[in-house]
C-alpha cells in the first residue's frame, strides 16, 4: 500500500499507512547548559489509524458535534488533531444513553461484567506503544512514564475485573425469630466522570473500571488538553464488547466545559459524580451536585509534604526526592511539593540533590528517549512556576538550580534554599518542577509545618527511627502515608485524601463501594 501524505493549511504534514497515522513535526528549543537539547529534530506520532479518534463516543456511535477543537502539542505548540467540540446536547444525549443501558448492564452477572473488563485490560496490553505514544504527544510526558501510566491505567481494569466478583452484601442476625436481615449491594446508576489532563489513561480506568465492576453506566468528560487518550479508550472499550450506551465519551473545549459539566452534575438521570481535578473546581461541582443529592467522589488538591529526619539515609531520601517531586515534571496531585529537611543533615542532602538533579534530568519532547522532562502542560503552568521562583527569591531564597522559564511551556527543573513558610511555594500547590527546601529543628516543627494546610492528600518523610515512623504516619494529616518512599500509587491501595483534599477512595477493594448503594431487606413473617 502507498503512503499518502497531507499538508495542511497550518503547515503540518500528515501520512496515512498500513493502517497507521503519522504526524510528522519539528521541535526548535533553546539549549541550557547542562541539560543539551537536540535542535529541529522531527517527531512522529504514529499510530494505528483506529486509535485516533476525534469525535464523541455515544451509544456506542461515533458523533460529530457543530464545532470543533484543537488539541495541542504542549513541546511545540502545534495542533495534533481537531476534535469534535460537544456541548450540552451531546451531553444529555449521552446521558439518556447511559440511562437507558444501566438497565440492561446491571442485569449482566459479576462474571460478566468480569469478562469484558478483562478483555479491556488484555486491549490496552496490547496497544500499550500506540496509547502511550498519545499520552507524549498531548500530555508532553516522557514516553517512558507514558508507558507507565498505561500500565497503571490497564492495572485498574484488571483488578475491578477480579473485584465484580466479589461484591458480598451481609446477612444480619435478627433479634425477631420470624425475620432476617439481608443488606444487598446495587449499583447506584448513571456515573458522569470528569477527568483531568495530567494522568489522562489512568484517571479513567480507575473511576470507570470500578463503576463497571459495580454495574454501573459512564458518561466520561476527559480534559480538554487530553481527549484523544479518552477516545482511544472508547475504541478499545468498543472491541472488547462494551455493550451500546454503557461507556461514553463527551469531549469538549474549556469554553464549553461548564455547560457540559453542568448537564453531568445536574441530569436528574446522573446517580453518581467521580471527578479529579482543582479543589476549587471540585466545590463547583459539589455545589451543582447538591441539588439533586447526587453521590459524589472528589480527589482534589494536594499540596505534599516531604519530611528528611536526622536518623534518615540521606541516598534513599533523595532517590526518593526525585521520584516524587520530579514525575511528569512536577504535575501530578500527589509530587512533593513542601520538602522539609532537618537541620543535621540539611547541607547534606541539599548536596547530594542538586548533583542527582544535574545527572538525571534532561528536558526535550517526551519522544526523545533521552527526555526525562517534558513540557508543563500550557504557557499558564509555566507562568505559575516562574511566579512562584520570583516571589520566593524576592523574599529571600536561592537558586541553586535551575529557575529559569523557557520558551513555550517547558521550565528549568529548580532547586531552592533558604526557604520560609511566608513564600507562595509553600502555601500553594505548584504542580511543576520547584523543589523548595525549607530548614527545620525537631520534629514537631515539621509535623506543625506539614500540617498547616488547608488539603491533606499525601505526605511523604523518610526516617530510619521506628517509635518516629510511628508517630509521623499517624500524626501527619494527610490520606496517603509514603515512609522510606516516594512513590506509593498502585490499584491495590486506596487513594484520597483529607481535608479539602476530597471526598471517598478510589482503588482498592474500597473504590468500588463509591457505586454502590446497600439495600436493607426485611423478610418478615418466617415461621420459627
């Protein structure tokens, strides 16, 4: 088969092949010293044609909308792929749909449920390269975490396909002879999702994977940075026999997204709202949702603690430094972002972090082999992290790495000394890669100091004391607990958090009861 090729207007140039779709693109960056980039290197994103999908995903029909939207590669700029931009009608009709399926999806047995989203995992497995490789281009993560997070993503659906079948309601002993007492497990209904652009796979399956073990039905409104990895889902959902209506995908652009999550929080038919995203956006949401007395599940802001005691192996804590802080360059809701280290050791560790920052990290486009930085998601992210360097050097900090903005969304990986509480680093979540280290004496101050936040997502601390590891980890106000690591998400585990952090728990055996409602059955009249 020949291999088409396709300028448009815009001066991108496209070739279409065995089945397979190739955008070719140049990335011009500047160079920085110590971390060199490759100049006007082109990048492809090829990848099997079915899998790029630009329409909304409805009752199991591909949909147009009036309009579109571009999706944007945030290393360069360019636009990937236009996608159909849906508002409220497409949104109600997705709704309606998912209504209307919940009827017959709840009436297919666990084991069922149980087959299909095992088929789903075994999919995602096997285009697990092509799902990644759009996760690089519209999220900007280094292919190497993009493959992680497919794996991560797929891991959901295969531990909700093994949970279906365990969704036990109780029987109850009865003070009456002639009754019993049967609490039942039913699934709550409709679920509208609203996911965000930073984990753009895995957010998904981890709210829909469970909703569908429980017996629920989906209307998913992914990102608008990232609806391509939504609809690539929707595909693989399709091939593994999803019936019509049970999973569906409403994408819109940021000027349509209130009107469309409006539809999704408010549909008398919605039982359910699961969102991730800004804990500020979360109480929109909350706030919509009231007014029909939905369910609702919120993973909101996190704003972590990192805490180095004395007693701490100062390697370990700096491996762990740069797991957690520097994972898809500093953007995911549980990266460090305070870190406090005790004073013993403070020189030390600020040393040894700033050589490890020197040798690991590399910025360039996330399909460079090489990148282990990629872009921040927009010119907006990069401008807080530039704000937040400026405010912190006005009153005081230094640089010691890093600290520059760079063209276009992409910012220096940051090291910062000397740092206080007062600075607007440690009272709000960065969500890029400014590592703040800020000097403490005892551990009381650090607990104080970690605590003193409005969220309570995570919160790491590396000690070697076992009385302290105690006390910390029950003291520090947070829902997830890393000790001696910084790296603690997986599906097996719960995931919330505390405070203003949210509401509920995904994954684990408890993120399916989030659909779930109990039933209390009386069954009277029994002859003793």
């Amino acid at each position: 088969m020949a291999t088409a090729f396709y300028l448009t207007s815009c001066g991108q140039i496209y070739s279409r092949a065995m089945g397979s779709f190739c955008l070719l693109r140049s990335l011009c960056l500047p160079r920085q010293v110590g971390l060199p980039l490759v100049m006007h290197r082109q990048y492809s994103l090829d990848i099997s044609a079915q899998l790029l999908r630009t329409q909304g995903y409805v009752n199991g029909q591909w949909i147009n909308a009036p309009s579109t939207f571009p999706v944007l590669d945030p290393a360069t700029g360019e636009e990937i792929a236009k996608v159909a931009d849906c508002g409220p009608a497409e949104a109600k009709l997705a709704v309606d749909a998912a209504y209307k399926a919940f009827y017959s999806w709840k009436q297919h047995t666990a084991k069922e449920r149980s087959v299909l989203l095992r088929k789903w995992y075994d999919l995602l497995t096997l285009n697990k390269e092509d799902l990644a490789k759009l996760i690089t281009f519209e999220c900007g993560k280094p292919m190497k975490e993009s493959l992680g997070e497919i794996a991560y993503a797929a891991g959901f659906l295969e531990w909700f396909s093994e949970e279906a079948r365990r969704v036990y309601g109780d029987v109850v002993p009865s003070a009456a002879k002639d009754r019993r007492i049967l609490l039942l497990k039913q699934p709550v209904g409709v679920a509208s999702i609203i996911t965000p652009w930073n984990f753009p796979s895995a957010m998904i399956t981890r709210k829909v994977g469970a909703a569908l073990a429980a017996g629920c039905t989906i209307v998913v409104k992914p990102a608008e940075d990232t609806p391509l990895s939504a609809l690539a889902l929707a595909e693989l959902a399709s091939q593994a026999g999803i019936p019509a209506g049970v999973f569906n995908v409403v994408p819109c652009s940021r000027e349509k997204t209130p009107s469309v999550g409006a539809v999704l929080c408010t549909d008398p038919l919605v039982g359910k709202v699961s969102f991730t995203g800004s804990t500020a956006t979360g109480k929109i949401l909350l706030k919509l949702a009231a007014d029909t007395v939905k369910r609702v599940s919120m993973e909101l802001g996190g704003h972590a603690p990192f805490i180095v005691f004395d007693s701490a192996d100062v390697d370990k804590a700096v491996a762990g430094a740069m797991n957690s802080k520097f994972r898809n360059s500093g953007q995911t809701c549980v990266c460090s972002n305070r870190f406090l280290v005790q004073s013993k050791i403070h020189d030390c560790f600020i040393e040894k972090l700033g050589k490890a920052m020197d040798a690991e990290l590399r910025l360039g486009h996330g399909s460079d082999p090489n990148t282990t930085q990629g872009p921040l998601i927009n010119v907006r992210a990069s401008e807080k992290v530039e704000h937040q360097v400026m405010d912190a050097v006005s009153r005081g900090a230094k640089v010691l790495r890093g600290g520059k903005r760079l063209d276009g969304s992409f910012h220096q990986p940051t090291l910062l000394a000397d740092v206080t509480t007062d600075m607007l680093c440690t009272r709000e979540e960065t969500f890029g890669p400014l590592l703040p280290v800020i000097r403490f004496s005892t551990e009381k101050e650090a607990l104080a100091i970690a605590n003193a936040s409005h969220v309570g997502l995570a919160g790491y601390f590396f000690s070697q004391d076992v009385s302290q590891i105690w006390r910390v980890a029950e003291n520090l106000e947070v829902g997830m607990v890393g000790v001696n690591e910084g790296l603690l998400s997986t599906p097996e585990a719960s995931f919330g958090g505390v405070k203003q952090s949210g509401l509920g728990r995904e994954g684990s055996k408890y993120g399916i009861e989030e659909y779930l409602d109990v039933k209390y059955m009386c069954f009277g009249g029994l002859t003793p």
